[in-house]
C-alpha cells in the first residue's frame, strides 16, 4: 500500500499538471500529537512523488499565479492549534514559534516604510531571539486571497496554496552565497559560524480567519516526503521543496492570528545535527470561514541570522 493510501488523512480531490493549480544543539524531545483545543479537518494541497524532477514557473516569470507542471492532490488532515503548545514550540525543533511582536509601521503596503522602519524591527527582533551577531533582511513579500492578490513591486501575489519549504540542501548554501557573497559565505563557514534562514511571518489586518497558514512540525516529516523542485525565475533557477504526504506527520496553525503576532518559519539551517532545518508551510481553507470574512492579507519578511 502507497504512503498516501495508508495515510489516515483522508484523500479527496485534485490533480494538476502541466497548468496553473485550482485556486483554492541537539533537537529537544519531539512534542506531543496536535492539541485538539482549535483544531480542524481540512485540505492541504500537497505534492504526487513522480519519477521526473517537478518544476513550475514563479509569479516572476509568469507575472500571475505560478505555473506548476506536476500533479498535486488535496487530502484532508488534523491541523492542530499551535496556540496550546506556543510556549513549548522551539525553532530548533518543531522549526516555528508563535510570538508577540507589535510593529510601529501602520502601512505595510507602504514600501518605503517597510525598508525603512520594518526591516529594522524584524532584524531587533531576531538578533534577541537568536542571539545574532548579524540579520540581513532580503525579501518581503505580501500576500492576499482576494482576486487581485495583494501588491508586490515585482507583481501580485496569492496565498501559496501549494505546502512547501523555502529552500533545499541545495539551494539554502547557494541563496546565502548570493546574498552575503561567495568570500563572506566561506569566512563564516570555515570560521565555524552557523547561518539559519528565518521568515517571519504576519498579517498586515486582523484578526486572520480566511485561508491561514498551517505549518508542520518538522520532526514529523520523513526526508523522502521533501521532494526537490525547480522554480524557474526570468534569470535563474532555484530550487524548492515541495511536500508529499506522510502519515506521521503533524500540523498546526494560529487561530485567529492578529496583526500584533508573528510566526517564525526556518527554512533552512547551516547546522545538520538533528535539529530541524526545514518546516513545511502552506495556506489552507478553513471550513469555518465566515462567508463575509475579509480577505487574508500578510507579510513575510526573509531573513538570514548569523550566529557566530
């Protein structure tokens, strides 16, 4: 019996292929199954394991929804409430923490104030939660699942529908040397430093009830469940994971997260020991939302932490 047959989750829907998706330390101990305090069934959008490398063309290329060219399948899972854990959730271990962190920024649409006053909050922030020597800030994104999507300077942007992680084996090192630098990239490593990428995510209105972001503990995910995927950019080519399903693993989102919290998502970790590198994430349709809820709208910032 396949991985996803065996499952408990329950299979439904969809598969999409060559076209746009529907839209819709060492480590501490793991922690327990899913509090059942918030927690709901509902549809995640994961990946069919296929024979050939999956790729898809970014928004930047497509200058819309991205154009994926494998299969996905929607498959119905616990989604826990991370609330009644939030005190325990380690980055190093679950690899995502729920915080409270308000921001003096009114506008986050506003770009110049997101460089200019944003950036340095989130930078504070990490450098006391990490303990970093060094935060650099090198993308934000907005997201919205209203039609238009929410504005970005290269284009709009939907909720990432599809459960995925960042970045890779591959691409994490990569990323890093393109944005500190091939010579400063191999100082920190031959100095020993650590480098974990971190995004921290938040909703630019509250309280958010329409498509939140579910996020695994990524202690649950098997490594054969992180499937390898090009993403193919106007002039270059990364690489993400996308996510298969698997039967152990754990999910939780925020309840009504609000615009004076965020969530820390790693995307990956220089140190390979154990802890977590990668936290699968992805937004999800609540199967209480309100028919007059307000679109989602949020914000992640990414960011590398240097630890040296």
């Amino acid at each position: 019996m396949s991985r996803t047959a065996a499952a408990t989750a329950t299979a439904t829907a969809t598969a999409t292929t060559h076209g746009d998706a529907p839209p819709r330390a060492a480590a501490p101990a793991k922690t327990a199954a899913p509090a059942k305090t918030a927690a709901v069934e509902a549809p995640l959008r994961f990946i069919r394991p296929q024979a050939a490398k999956p790729y898809f063309h970014s928004s930047a290329l497509t200058g819309g929804a991205p154009k994926i060219f494998f299969e996905t399948e929607d498959l119905t899972v616990t989604i826990g409430d991370m609330r009644a854990i939030a005190n325990t959730l380690s980055l190093d271990r679950e690899g995502f923490e729920l915080v409270a962190h308000e921001t003096a920024v009114d506008d986050l649409y506003d770009d110049a104030a997101v460089e200019r006053d944003y950036y340095p909050e989130i930078e504070a922030l990490l450098r006391a939660r990490l303990g970093a020597s060094r935060v650099v800030v090198f993308d934000a994104t907005r997201r919205a699942d209203n039609p238009a999507g929410a504005r970005n300077p290269d284009g709009a942007r939907g909720p990432a529908d599809r459960v995925h992680v960042d970045y890779t084996l591959k691409s994490g090192p990569q990323r890093t040397a393109d944005i500190l630098g091939e010579e400063e990239f191999e100082r920190l490593t031959q100095a020993g430093a650590r480098i974990v990428q971190i995004n921290v995510w938040r909703p630019i209105t509250g309280p958010v009830v329409r498509s939140p972001l579910a996020l695994a503990d990524a202690s649950s995910v098997a490594a054969d469940e992180l499937v390898a995927t090009d993403q193919v950019f106007p002039d270059r080519t990364g690489e993400i994971f996308m996510v298969a399903h698997g039967p152990n693993q754990r999910w939780y989102y925020a309840p009504r997260i609000d615009r004076d919290e965020v969530i820390l998502i790693k995307g990956w970790d220089s140190l390979d020991d154990g802890r977590a590198r990668f936290t699968p994430h992805g937004a999800f349709p609540h199967p209480r939302t309100p028919e007059d809820a307000p679109p989602r709208e949020s914000i992640e910032v990414r960011t590398l932490v240097v630890i040296e």
